[in-house]
C-alpha cells in the first residue's frame, strides 16, 4: 500500500487507523533509526527502539555518512529488527527532505479543481526535473491572520483575483521506487512514506501555534523549518552536519574520525578541561551550522514580520553537551531539545533514558505515531 496523500504529510491528525503496531523507519545516511509502537485505550505505547550504524557496512566509523545499495540498508535494518525485537510489519518509512522539495507558492484562488488542473504547470518553476518524473502533492494553507501585509505590495493587487499560498511537495519517483524495494525486500505487509521533517513536527510539537522553528543536525545535513500555526511555512537543507564536527576535530588534532567522535561526545562543547582548544574547534564547527538557522531565522522573521518564539532542536547531533546554551546565544530565542517520547507510555524506569534519545528519535517516533491513529 502506497500512501502519499499530502495531508498524510503535513499533519499529526489524519493517519491511518490500526489497533496493531506500527514501526517507524528512520533511515539517515549515518543511523537506522526505529520505533515500535501499539495502541492501548487510546495512548500510544512503547514496543520497543533501537538503532544502528550504517558506517561499518561501508567500511567507515560509526558516525560517518554513508550511501548504501538498498541491499545493505535491508542487511541492516533486518539486524536491527532482530536486536530491538521488532515484531511489526506495519512500516512507516522516513523520505529525506534532501530528496525532496518542499515550498510555499502563491497561486489564484480558483477553487480547489482548476487549482488541482494549474499545479503541475507551475511547478514546473521550481522543479529542475519533468514534471512526469515526480510524484506531486498540494495543500492550501490557511491564512494566518497576523502575518504582516505590505501596504504597498497591498496597494499594487488592488483589483486582481484573490490568491492563496499553496505548499507544494515533490518527491522524485526514483527516491520512491527505492524506497518501496526496501518495504518490499523486508515484508512490510502496509507501508507508507513521510517526508522527515513532518514527522519530527508531529512528535515534538504540541498544540501551540505561534511561529516555531525546528532545526535537525543530522550526520551530513542539517533541515530547517518554521511553522506557524502547526503548517509549514519555509523549509531549507545545508549540506553540513555533526560529521562535519568530527571532521574539524580529526583534521585540528591529528587523529583518526573515531578518536575524534569520542572526543567530540565525551566533551562536547563544554570541553576538555585539560585541553581549551577542543571546545573551541567544536564550537567554530558548531557555529557554522547555527549560522545557517540564524539565516533562515533572521530572513523569515524580516519578510514576515512575527517573532519566532521558540526553536526545537532534533537529530543525533544536537545531543552535544552544551549545544542548548550555545544555539539559544546564537538565535537569541528561546531553544529546546525536542521530547518525543512524551507522546507515548513507557515503563518509568526507562524515562530518563527516553529523555535522552528523545532528539534523536523524533521522526521514527513521528512514523509510527502517523499510522497508530
């Protein structure tokens, strides 16, 4: 079963109803993340999670990117079901915001037929590929009542037809096809497909909707998002990540990338108190990507003229010690780590542990909570 209806991707509230388990399949370019969920008298209940490094079948670190035959990824993630004792096959699999594009576009507000009939002719602006060779979706977006209007550009429209903002989606055909071999190669007896960042979006935000950002450092690519009123309203991908980390202090110090990835977690940006050069390599490396958030920010706060409140910090590189301190210096905005596992029942024993992973499980928890209903 392919699933690719937008709204699927787009909110928290519109999943698919089933009282077995589900799993969510995070599959990133250094980690296979997953998580097992069931439904119980309404709550979402913890199976089971896990993860493991895709580094090695590429004969790298555990920490490096990697990009695997759909044969090794299906090597690992059957692994991984084994030692997490994954027993559902009921998937939800992560698409990566890099493979896809996700942008707010103005359109006439035609009604919904003649805009279905006008997407695929205007996406053809801003898809680099034909049309024919991606799956589309669209959503209109509903107005946000604060968001500042120019006056002059106000004036200029005066007597054209009303517009909408529509968020257009578009995942290339190939990305999916490889996608549904790995579902199929694995015996997913249901599988469907999210784009990541919606995921994350669905575990760890809450019913506020004033503008938010969600920043996810991966391994090789940081995304970042800003919501307002629980919708999508810019997204951006930067080819930097905590690889990139690790890389700086492998290069500064003359070690191997695993010496360096012990560094780099057992320090952090705190440092090594025998060695201040340490906390200020990571912190430069640190910089580079909190820099390209401030950007967006920055950007987005200027054209739009709202605050941004809050930012939400998910993925594996944001569990660096002191990077909450760090980042919310840079935004100069409230910044927190992300809590998905808030969402779900688990045993207490196991809570300060959840806490912990909670960053860095955001989109598998996000997976499999899309299809718990």
């Amino acid at each position: 079963m392919l699933n690719l209806e937008l709204p699927k991707f787009l909110t928290a509230l519109l999943p698919s109803k089933t009282t077995g388990g589900v799993v969510g399949i995070d599959i990133g370019s250094s980690f296979v993340k997953v998580v097992q969920l069931h439904k119980k008298s309404a709550k979402a209940v913890l199976d089971t999670y896990g993860e493991i490094a895709l580094g090695p079948l590429a004969n790298l670190e555990v920490g490096q990117a990697t990009n695997l035959p759909v044969d090794k990824i299906v090597e690992a993630i059957n692994d991984l079901f084994v030692e997490a004792k994954v027993t559902s096959r009921n998937m939800v699999f992560s698409l990566p915001l890099t493979a896809t594009l996700v942008t707010v576009i103005e359109m006439p507000d035609l009604g919904p037929e003649q805009l279905k009939e006008m997407i695929p002719l205007e996406a053809r602006k801003y898809i680099p590929t034909p049309v024919a060779e991606v799956t589309l979706s669209h959503w209109v977006i509903p107005s946000v009542a604060h968001t500042y209007i120019d006056p002059d550009k106000e004036e200029a429209q005066k007597g054209e037809k009303p517009k909408v903002e529509v968020l257009l989606v578009a995942i290339h055909n190939d990305v999916l096809a490889r996608y549904t071999e790995i579902a199929t190669k694995l015996g997913a007896t249901s599988a469907a497909f999210e784009i990541e960042i919606f995921s994350s979006i669905r575990s760890t935000m809450g019913r506020d909707g004033s503008p938010t950002m969600i920043v996810d450092i991966g391994s090789a690519t940081t995304k970042i998002v800003v919501i307002e009123e629980g919708v999508v309203r810019s997204s951006h991908a930067v080819n930097v990540g905590s690889q990139d980390i690790t890389l700086a202090l492998s290069r500064a110090r003359g070690i191997s990338m695993l010496e360096a990835e012990e560094m780099k977690r057992d320090f952090g940006l705190l440092g090594d108190p025998n060695d201040p050069s340490v906390a200020e390599i990571i912190r430069l490396a640190v910089e580079r990507i909190l820099g390209e958030a401030q950007r967006v920010l920055t950007n987005y706060q200027h054209s739009k003229r709202v605050n941004i409140t809050k930012v939400v910090l998910v993925g594996g590189g944001v569990l660096l010690k002191g990077i909450v301190d760090v980042a919310q210096v840079t935004l100069g905005t409230n910044v927190v780590l992300g809590v998905s596992f808030e969402k779900v029942e688990a045993p207490a024993v196991i809570a300060p542990l959840l806490k912990e992973a909670g960053p860095e499980f955001a989109t598998s928890v996000g997976l499999a909570l899309r299809n718990l209903g």
